[in-house]
C-alpha cells in the first residue's frame, strides 16, 4: 500500500470537506442546530459534510470499513477503516469563532496508518503517514524544542463532562497558570494535537475524547517527534479517552499533573 500517495489523495478530500463547511458557514443558520447532549451540539452541516467524506474515501480504498462521529456509513470489522469528524470544533463553527477542522485518519487493525487535519479559517492542511514525517502544507514540520516549564506554552480543553473534569481542570490550571508561558483553549482537539506537532503548542491534555477526535492528530505529532499517551503516561491510549500529547522533552511533567485523575475519571 503507498501511503504516501494516498495520504496525497486524503488531503483533496479534506480540502474539498473544508470548501463546503466555508461555503455553507456564510448561510450559517443557526436554528438547524441540534444538541446531542448537554452542550454537545451538531448540525446539518456536520453530517452532510461527513456524506461528502465517506463517498470520497470509499473510491480511493473501497474495501475500507468507516468509524464516524455522525454515524453515516458502517464499519464492518474491516482490517482498514477510516476514522472521521467532519467538523472538528463544532461551536467554534457555530460561533464563527477559530480553529475548526476536518480530521481523517485511516488505520488498520488499530494502527494509525494515516492522518489528515484541515483547518478550514487558516487554510492548513497537516497531514502524516507511518513512518513518513509530518508536514503542514507541504513543508515537514517538527515538534518545539522547549524543555523548561517555565518556557512552555500549554494548552488545555474543556469537555463536555463539566461535573466530572471540573476537579480536573482546577488541578491543572492550578498547576500551571502563572507558572508556564501562558495556556491556551483551543476548542478542537484535532486541531490542538496539530498545535503541538507544529510547535505552537509545547504540550496539551484533554479527557473524554472519542477516536475521531484524536486519531489523526495522533499521528501527526507522532511523526512530527512528540509524544501522545493516556493521562497516566501509557502508549496504548487508543483504548480510553485521556489523551496528553507534547514534545516529548516536557512529557513526564505534564504527566506528573494529571496521572492521579486517570482512575477516577474512568
């Protein structure tokens, strides 16, 4: 399989998915909205644009099974599937407000194979494959070489979990305002994983995630030299939803931050 050239082939179709979200964004209307749950909202934009996705993906490797956020195709149990969110920061959306995305990671029996995240306001298409490096518009980008926590620039996110991560965000933001650079709410998890593949993040740490959110952004700051566990520090974070991704030289500090709230956030 050539990763790369279907890595090429994914990112049309991402961009294509981002020329439909900015097109639609200027008739925006927000009384088609829908709250899945508390805070937690979708659009009529969100699926018809995931339709646009699976259609595509389906004719570069037809016998790919499909895991999307909106639940417009099926996955089968094949060995590849695609792992979709066709509009990564929903509210930011919403609110007219940036960064928002499309997110596209195919991967086989778990293995994340390739990664797409197109951030529609800026026009950025991140994109790796295994073992081929990460790149953001065609230029290879690399994790911040930042070692000093003091020198840092944290990122965290709000799920929609309030009740049950408050405690966690408190400890967090306890711990490191005033005491990093700065922290930061991006509002898009895929979109904060390619923060810190590209360096403008130097760490980030968001709970109750769902394998669209992460899967591409994973694998992009992974082949961009970072780093990406569970909140305990554990490689196998694919199978929960705490994700902590860095540039590797700050890992173990942002871990020694959340590892005590990985059981009790379960």
């Amino acid at each position: 399989m050539d990763l790369k050239n279907i890595t090429s082939e994914v990112c049309k179709v991402a961009i294509e998915g981002g020329a439909f979200l900015k097109r639609e964004r200027l008739i925006f209307d927000k009384n088609k909205i829908e709250e899945k749950n508390s805070h937690d909202y979708v659009s009529y934009v969100d699926k018809e644009t995931e339709k646009i996705l699976v259609k595509k993906l389906a004719e570069i490797l037809p016998q790919a099974g499909f895991i999307t956020e909106e639940g417009t195709a099926d996955y089968a149990q094949e060995d590849y599937y695609w792992v979709i969110d066709p509009l990564d920061g929903t509210t930011n959306y919403i609110q007219d407000y940036a960064p928002y995305c499309v997110s596209i990671a195919l991967m086989n029996k778990g293995e994340f194979l390739i990664g797409v995240v197109y951030e529609v306001c800026r026009d950025e298409c991140f994109y790796a494959w295994k073992d081929g490096g990460a790149y953001m518009n065609g230029k290879r980008i690399s994790v911040s070489d930042t070692f000093q926590m003091n020198k840092a620039f944290a990122g965290l996110d709000l799920p929609y979990n309030d009740k049950t991560y408050k405690p966690v965000i408190n400890h967090l933001l306890d711990s490191l305002y005033g005491k990093v650079s700065s922290v930061r709410f991006c509002g898009s998890a895929a979109m904060a994983l390619c923060f810190v593949a590209i360096g403008r993040y130097d760490m980030w740490a968001e709970a109750f995630l769902k394998l669209w959110d992460f899967a591409a952004g994973a694998l992009i700051v992974q082949e961009a030299g970072g780093k990406v566990s569970d909140f305990a520090g554990n490689a196998g974070f694919c199978d929960n939803h705490y994700i902590v991704a860095s540039n590797n030289k700050l890992h173990s500090e942002i871990i020694s931050l959340t590892s005590g709230y990985q059981d009790k956030l379960s």
